[in-house]
C-alpha cells in the first residue's frame, strides 16, 4: 500500500494569523467574535386577530368530584371517606392565561487544537482561505434545543513534529529516566536479597527494560494535527408568565400542566403581541421582547408603558431566567405562545364544614390544604 505524501504546511498558529481569528492564539480561546450582519429585527407588533373574549370553560360537578377522588387515592394518609360523602356547594373557574416566549440563540467560539496525526488528508491553508467564524456552516440539529457542537475550521489544519518525542515517537522513561533498571523494592538497593540476584537492580517494570515508551502527546506517530477548532453552542431561553389571581393558589404548580394555546407565533424575529383581551399580556410581551432583543445594540427598544410592579399586579412571573445574552450570540428563532389554563375552585361541605380546592389543567390535576380527614401513618 503507498504512503500518501506527508503534508508540508507549517502549524498555522506559528504562522500567520488568520483573519477573524486574530486572538486565538495558543490554547486560548476566541470568544468575542461580531454577530452576523442584519439580525436586527422590526415590526410594530403583532395585533391579536381573535376578537372572542376567552372565558375560562367550567368543568362538571362529576368531573371535579372523580378528579378529588383519584387525587385523594394517591395520598397514604388520606382517608377516602370525605371525597365519596362530600357535597359540592359551588364551582368556579377563572380565567388564567400563561405568556412564554422563547428565544433560540447561537454563540461561537474558537480556539487552536492538536492531536496526533494519523496520516489522513489535510485541509491546509495552501487549499484556500479560512472563512470568518460566522461563515463556516454549522446547523442545530432542532430547533429550541440546547446543543453544543464543535467542528475543524475549513483551511486550518497543518502538521508538525512532535515536539515532545522530536517525531522519534518514543521518549525517555520517567520511571528509570532511560536506563532500563531501578532500584530493587526488596533490599532497597542494597543488594542483600534474591530478588535483584545481589545487583542492587532490577529491570524497571514501567518500560520492560527499554529506557524508553511511547510519547503520549503523539501515542508514538512522531507527528501532531493541528487546526482551529470552532465551537458553535446554541441555548434556548424561557421567558414566562402566569395569571395569579391572589387567593392562595400556588401558580408554580402550573408548570406541570398544559392549557388551550391561543396563540402560537414562531418566527426568525417575532413582534409583541397587541390588543389581547387580557391587556397585561400585551404588556409581559412587549417587555418580554426588548430582555430577549437588548443583545443588539442597534435595537431600538418597542415602545410603551412599562410593566407594573408585579408586587402590586394581578400577574407573576413563574419562571424568569436570566434574560443576559452574550454581545456575540445571534437570535436564530423566536417563538412565542399564550395559553388559557384551567383553573376551578370547588367549594364543598362534609360532616356540617366547608372545605376547598382546586382543579386544574388539562389533566384535571388537584392541588388542596385543607383536606378533612388526615392519619398519621408510618411507611415501613
């Protein structure tokens, strides 16, 4: 089998530096790199179409009782007999919507990498010029999904010798330090036992007796692959929002459970949404939108009042990660939706007092504080 010509290019980072990569130099890692040009986005918002005023849908008596039964089952403690005698006295539901929107970002980083050099072709710099950080192609597997992935920046890889093993691929023993023997463990060199047959020596057990081992910077090849290596991370940011209607409902108990959607805008930039019903979530959008967008600096913030206190409004925030970008991450997609939860509180009577709680979601979960009739029971 002939041997592919070895590639005579010099290591790029002892070379020239290559443009749109000027500070990755070394082990050091590239991260400011310019956003891509025209990422900015415009509109005015997005008016909501649907002119119904959503109201909250009530669900049965029936179905509100069979679903405290089945909450009431999975509880140890529980005992089954007020959920079967109670009494509905009264069921209301609220309307309760959830705001989220989301935000698909792309950051990229770079920095010079080596490994040994296994004979494959190599894409030096005499094949072309590298292109800029942001023109090398590099897609996400899917969409608001975290991912990381690294690439070899095309143009960028060169071979070298090994420096450690001067490309002889073998390198002195630290154990004998190259003279294939060490001091006997038996006698402690002194010669004195049959193990080092009076030599004071025996035959050092990290080399066999060769003096030398592989380099393991090079695993023996004598010769080491050099190239930029890109790394391209993508994160999907949640911003959210959730009705809370002040009477002791835990909101965060939400999350597990899924509602109507209204509305659903994906899109490479979306707009806030304008004239829901529900005038508060105008406002969650339009300052949900300038966290996501204050990342361009060219942005010009949507204009508008600004979002009441949410100590003092009838919404809270349910989830609200940080909202912080990199000055180097580009906004591939944006998507944004408003759902209607379900949210009834039943009132009931047993045994001559009233109690509470709550269904909701879709999955008719139940959420309750005040059950009626509790036992002490030890798990064994």
């Amino acid at each position: 089998m002939t041997q592919a010509p070895e590639p005579s290019a010099p290591p790029l980072f002892e070379a020239d530096i290559i443009p749109g990569y000027e500070e990755a130099t070394g082990n050091s890692e590239k991260k400011d790199f310019p956003s891509p040009p025209d990422t900015v986005p415009g509109g005015e918002g997005k008016p909501w179409d649907a002119l119904e005023d959503w109201n909250a849908i009530a669900i049965s008596e029936e179905v509100a009782k069979r679903a405290f039964e089945k909450y009431v089952a999975t509880k140890c403690c529980y005992s089954e007999v007020p959920a079967r005698e109670m009494e509905i006295r009264e069921a209301q539901s609220f309307n309760t919507y959830r705001y989220c929107l989301e935000t698909f970002v792309e950051s990229r980083s770079s920095k010079w990498k080596t490994e040994p050099y296994r004979g494959d072709p190599v894409d030096s710099s005499p094949d072309g010029m590298a292109p800029y950080p942001w023109a090398v192609r590099v897609d996400a597997s899917a969409m608001f999904k975290n991912e990381t992935r690294k690439v070899i920046v095309p143009h960028t890889s060169s071979v070298m010798t090994c420096p450690s093993c001067h490309g002889q691929g073998k390198v002195s023993c630290s154990s004998c330090h190259g003279c294939g023997t060490q001091s006997c463990f038996s006698c402690s060199g002194n010669g004195e036992c049959s193990s080092c047959s009076g030599t004071g020596t025996v035959t050092c057990t990290f080399c066999s007796g060769w003096g030398e081992t592989t380099c393991s910077r090079c695993t023996g090849r004598g010769k080491l692959l050099t190239y930029l290596q890109l790394k391209v991370t993508w994160e999907n940011k949640l911003f959210e929002y959730v009705m809370d209607h002040g009477f002791g409902f835990p909101i965060k108990v939400f999350k597990s459970v899924k509602g109507q959607q209204l509305l659903l805008d994906e899109q490479p930039m979306v707009s806030p949404v304008v004239g829901f019903p529900a005038g508060i979530i105008n406002e969650v959008s339009r300052n949900a939108l300038n966290k996501h967008q204050a990342m361009f600096a060219s942005t010009t913030p949507i204009s508008g009042p600004a979002l009441q206190d949410p100590s003092t409004a009838t919404w809270s925030v349910i989830e609200q990660p940080s909202a912080e970008f990199p000055s180097t991450s580009w906004i591939l997609r944006q998507r944004q939706t408003i759902e209607l939860l379900y949210l009834t509180r039943v009132e009931y009577e047993w045994q001559g007092k009233f109690y509470s709680y709550y269904v909701y979601g879709n999955e008719h979960k139940v959420f309750t504080e005040d059950y009626p009739q509790k036992c002490c029971c030890t798990l064994m």
